[in-house]
C-alpha cells in the first residue's frame, strides 16, 4: 500500500495513470489535495495551484505548487479543476475525475452532512487493519493512514460531496449514507429536494447503508462523542458488505484514532487546552461543543470563521445558537471561495445572534481572534476553533501566545 506521500502503483509496476500530466487548480483544498496525491500514487506527473498556502499542502511534499496569482498550467497539462475555481479556467471538473477513479475498480463512497470523513477513515483504516489493501481519497488527513488519500489493491473508499451534486455521479459498489440536513442552500432549494437528490443517487447503488436505520455502537471507542460511536456503526456495517468479518472490524476500529481537525488537540499550555475542529454549520458546532463540554471543568471558548456567504445568509440564527453551548464565543469575517460577498452579509450577523449570556467578541482577522482568545483566556480553560478555512491558524496563535 502506497500512501498519500507515495510516487508508484502498488504493485511498482506503472500505474494507471502513468503518461499523464495533471495540473489541479485549488490543490490546496481538502478534496482536490487528496486528489492529486492519489494521482501522483497511480503514475501521473502531477502540479498545481491555488490561492494561498493552506493545511493540506502539507501533504503535498514533492508536488509542485502555485501560490497566489492566477493558475497557469504548463502545455500539454490536462487541468483537474475545482469547483471553486471553475471561473478562472476551463478544465476536467474535478467530479468527473474522481468519478474515473471510482469507475475503474470496487469501490465504497460515503455521502452525507456530517460524518463522512470520519467514518470513510474508519472503514480505510479497518480494512488496512485486516490486510485488505485498500485505497483510500478522503477530504481529511489521517495520520493512521499516513495521509488523506493512498493506493493499495483492495477496495477504493472515497469521501463524495453533494454540495455540487457531484457525488451524483458516483457508481460504487457500496454506498453509505450518513445523514441529510440542509446545508448548501446555493445548491438545494430545500432539505426535501437534498433528500430527493440522495434518494436518486443511492438507487444507483448495487448496496446501501442509511446510518439512520442503525443503532450507534456500544464499544469503547478511541474518538469521543455519540456521534462518533454512530459513525462506527455506518462504517461497522459497510465492512460487512465489504466481507470483512463483524468481530475483526470492532477489533480493530476501536484503534481508530481519529482525523485532523476533527476535534484535534492543537496544545495545551499555562493550564489552557487549545483544539480544532473543521465544524462549520449548527450541527456540527454543537456536537463539538457538547463533547468539548466533557473534556472541561472550566469556561469553554469557542473561535468560529464563518464559511460561505450564503450559508450564513440563510443559518446565522442557528449559529448563533450552536455556539451559545460555549461560555464565550468569537467570530471572524466569513472565508468564502466558493461564492461571491453580499450585500449585509458578514460574521457579524452571528455575533448578533449569540444567546444574551454568552460573551460576545466580534474579531474580523484570524489574529485579531487570537488576540481575544489570548485576552480572554485562563487555566482551567478549553477553546476551540472552528471552520472549513484558516482556524487552525487562529489555534496555532493561541498555543504559541500562552505563557510556556
């Protein structure tokens, strides 16, 4: 099994895709960087480019990238593009890729709202765990794995995403589902119409698995949270349509030790523990929050950069609510490739809509948040940071800025 940072087919013969060249506008992104190193793992050349420098270029040691200005991919590069990017330069849209990918061998892809990177992990570590080599392209990094994307023999899991319908265009073997809940309002009219989405796609599938249907696990799991014991239970059953054996699964996902920045520890320092979280909508902030709330006898804090001008156009209500389960709660300006800035709308209007007894702190950088949290802060505290873009950033400044 090659991992995210390997250069060969697993077998070191030439890969699937040797011979060619593919150059990926927003390599930078959780999906795309996962992506590309899968490509580079199956033969091809690979480069790219994107906006700034971000967490999952780590990743990405030996590939060529692109910061800043605009793509410009060398002659005779095929360009994988992003759907963020699909205004600055014509190209293969990034879903037809992978859809390639997961036509060309067995493959099992998990879909959903929440949970889906974390339960796609659980079911590649557990079949790497029992000798099944399996490859792996999921929208998050796992350090068990070695990475957020690999190549092996077995079974391809993948991550889809449905905010540009392009799990749609999927066709595993097996499919999991592990919840619906309205979440990209630019794309779906409503929860219905997501629901109707999810429904057509999964007709497709030869096998399904509706994490709803099922009871979460009572094993003492590695990762904390009901949410993910209920995560294990997807996986759980998607390995037994993978033919692994129910008993040789619990053993080994119990060893399942999570992925970054899914409430990953960043530091502890003068009596403050500091994580991330990649949670970006209300659901996810809560469950977050509620398991932080366990880790803590004193004050919990919690940093959220918005995502997305439309998601918070339509959920800064609900926000708002999700981080009253914090004691304080700061917000940055929204981070937005993905849409354009509106008109009165910005992280403010979550501010706003914090609970009365919640302290409020409007911070528009990252290190005007980090500066807050520093100010606010005291032993006995655990702060949390949340978001699809830079937050890490903002908890990185806060371990280096407590007192050593």
């Amino acid at each position: 099994m090659t991992g995210a940072g390997g250069r060969s087919s697993p077998t070191g013969e030439a890969g699937p895709l040797q011979g060619r060249r593919l150059y990926f506008v927003g390599i930078g992104g959780s999906g795309l960087s996962a992506y590309a190193n899968a490509a580079r793992a199956l033969g091809a050349e690979v480069r790219g480019w994107d906006v700034r420098d971000t967490i999952f270029m780590r990743t990405l040691a030996g590939i060529p990238v692109d910061v800043g200005g605009e793509p410009s991919p060398p002659a005779g590069w095929q360009v994988i593009v992003s759907s963020a990017h699909r205004h600055r330069i014509l190209g293969t849209p990034r879903a037809d890729f992978l859809a390639e990918l997961v036509a060309a061998r067995p493959s099992i892809v998990v879909g959903g709202a929440h949970g889906k990177t974390t339960t796609a992990s659980m079911i590649a570590f557990v079949l790497a765990e029992t000798g099944n080599d399996p490859s792996w392209i999921i929208g998050g990094v796992v350090p068990q794995l070695g990475g957020n994307a690999g190549v092996g023999e077995g079974w391809l899991v993948v991550e889809g995403d449905e905010s540009d319908r392009s799990i749609g265009a999927l066709r595993p073997q097996i499919a999991v589902l592990t919840n619906v809940e309205l979440d990209h309002h630019a794309t779906y009219a409503s929860e219905s119409e997501l629901q109707s989405f999810f429904d057509a796609w999964l007709a497709t599938v030869p096998q399904v698995v509706r994490s709803v249907e099922l009871e979460p696990v009572t094993l003492e799991l590695a990762v904390p949270g009901t949410h993910n014991r209920q995560n294990a239970a997807a996986a759980l059953a998607a390995l037994e349509l993978a033919g692994v054996e129910r008993a040789d699964a619990e053993a080994a996902i119990v060893r399942f030790a999570g992925v970054g920045r899914r409430f990953e520890l960043v530091g502890k320092a003068a009596g403050v523990a500091v994580y991330d979280d990649y949670g970006h909508n209300p659901t996810e902030l809560a469950v977050t929050l509620r398991t932080a709330r366990e880790r803590t006898r004193g004050r919990l804090i919690a940093v959220y950069q918005p995502h997305v001008y439309e998601r918070t156009r339509h959920l800064y209500r609900e926000l708002g609510e999700a981080l009253g389960l914090a004691d304080m709660a700061i917000v940055t300006e929204i981070t937005g490739a993905r849409d354009l800035p509106r008109r009165g709308v910005s992280g403010k209007l979550v501010v706003d809509a914090l609970p009365a007894h919640v302290r409020a702190g409007w911070a528009p950088s990252l290190d005007d948040a980090a500066g807050l949290a520093l100010a606010w802060a005291r032993p006995g505290d655990l702060v949390v940071t949340f978001g699809v873009g830079e937050p890490w950033k903002i908890a990185q400044s806060i371990v280096a800025g407590l007192p050593q």
